[in-house]
C-alpha cells in the first residue's frame, strides 16, 4: 500500500497546505480519503490522473473535507469518466443532492453511487482487495475513522476528532494511525486534537501502532512542529512525524 498525503491543512489558508485530503494505493487503484479545496490540483501533483479517480471516501461533510468533490467530479466528466462511488457518513446523500440542486448545468452529466455508512460496517471497493471498517469519532458533527486492511497491513485514517478511546481502540496495533493534530500544547479545544490530549489519551487506552502521522494542521501550529514531537515522543513508543502535503509513505 501507498499514501500520498494530498493536503494536510484546514478551513483556513496557509502556503504549503491545502484541505483535508490524502490517496491510499490499495492493490493498485488510488482510493481518495477526503476532498477539500486545493485537493484536486494535488491529486495531480501528486503524479495521478484525476480520472484515476473511481472512489472517494469522505470522513465528514464538512468543507474542509469536500469542497472540491464537485469539482473532481467535473473535472473528470470533462475528460469523459463520469461514474463515481463516494462512501460517507450519514446525511451523504443528502448533502449530495443538495449540493447538485445549486448547478442546473451540471445536472444529469454523473452517475454518483453514494453508500452511507454507519460506523461499524466493513466494505471493499470493486476490484480492489482490501477491507475497510469505519468508526464514529468525537466530532461537532457525525463524523467515521477508517481503518484499511490491505495485503497484511493496516492503515487508520481518523479524520477531524478529539482523542477517543473507542478510536483508539479501532485503531489497536495498526501499521500506521494518521490522527489529526489541529491545535499546539496547552491550547483548550474539543472536537479536535492538541498533542497534550493525544497523550492523556494513549496514557489511558492501550494503541501499539507502529507510526504515527499528524495531520489537519491549523496555522496555530506553525513554529510548534518540534514541540508537539518531542512532547509525543515522550509517550509514544513508535515513530511520530508531522505529515506535510505530497508527503509518501509506503506501508
Ligand atoms: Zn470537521
Ligand atoms: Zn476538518
């Protein structure tokens, strides 16, 4: 398996980071996790064709996770791919149509096969042989993990959330956990993640994952990159690292 981190930043703009948004190469076939904007120009700095595109995975429907999965989906349909399975927690669908409700033009040009998911249930994409089990988070709205079973390896994928020990749990001897990390220590959040919170966390839930990479940076964590390191590594027995947008890994 390969992960590509596509963008590794949040709702406000900073140089270097884009929206949510990261491709695991699973049997071959890039599967998109989150979409937000700047997502789709990355897609192919990245080295892919965004007609490669055949399956997005949406951890939440907040904007920073799919503002450009209209515009994937026309970017595609201009070079004549117009099929697409997106996989979402509930209320996809509806975001779905509304979304489309606002572009009478684009309107009958894509067929979109939306599953909506629960947390709880395990699913595979056609063709591809890997397994995929979801979650729910701690989030200000529904919100699912995944966690991608593929060739003997594993990869979790949080997507925005506090630290939880039922995510944590979910996430238990993975190869990799990509957790976001939104805030620097000592800064008073829910919803999110600050590394002195990661920490209270895996001091009470038992986590054995080999990597660890941060990710959903907001711009309060530029300059404490180090410090949030360090802290982690204090704590945390295997590797940590900053996640960075176009960042590879091969697990
Ligand atoms: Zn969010
Ligand atoms: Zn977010």
């Amino acid at each position: 398996m390969k992960i590509t981190f596509l963008g590794t930043g949040v709702g406000i703009p900073q140089i270097g980071r884009v929206q949510s948004g990261l491709i695991m190469e699973m049997d071959g076939t890039p599967v998109l996790f989150d979409c937000g904007c700047g997502v789709l120009v990355r897609i192919v700095e990245a080295g892919y064709e965004h007609t490669d595109i055949g399956n997005i995975v949406l951890t939440h429907l907040h904007l920073d996770h799919v503002g450009d999965v209209l515009a994937l989906l026309k970017a595609n349909w201009l070079m004549g791919k117009t099929d697409m399975r997106i996989f979402g927690p509930q209320g996809t669908q509806e975001w779905f149509g509304k979304v489309m409700e606002t572009y009478d033009y684009l309107k009958g040009n894509f067929e979109v096969e939306i599953t909506e998911l629960a947390g709880g249930e395990t699913f595979t994409f056609q063709g591809i042989d890997c397994n995929i089990t979801c979650t729910p988070t701690i989030h200000s709205t529904t919100s699912l993990a995944y966690r991608v079973e593929c060739g003997g390896k594993s990869v979790v994928y949080t997507g925005d959330t506090e630290p939880s020990e039922s995510v944590f749990e979910f996430a238990r001897n993975a190869d990799i956990m990509i957790h976001e990390c939104s805030f620097p220590v000592n800064f008073e959040m829910t919803n999110h993640t600050t590394p002195d919170m990661f920490i209270e966390m895996l001091e009470q839930t038992q986590l054995h994952v080999k990597r660890l990479f941060f990710t959903h940076l907001y711009p309060h964590m530029k300059g404490h990159e180090k410090e949030t390191l360090d802290h982690i590594n204090q704590y945390f027995e295997g590797k940590v690292t900053i996640a960075s947008d176009l960042m590879e890994i091969e697990v």
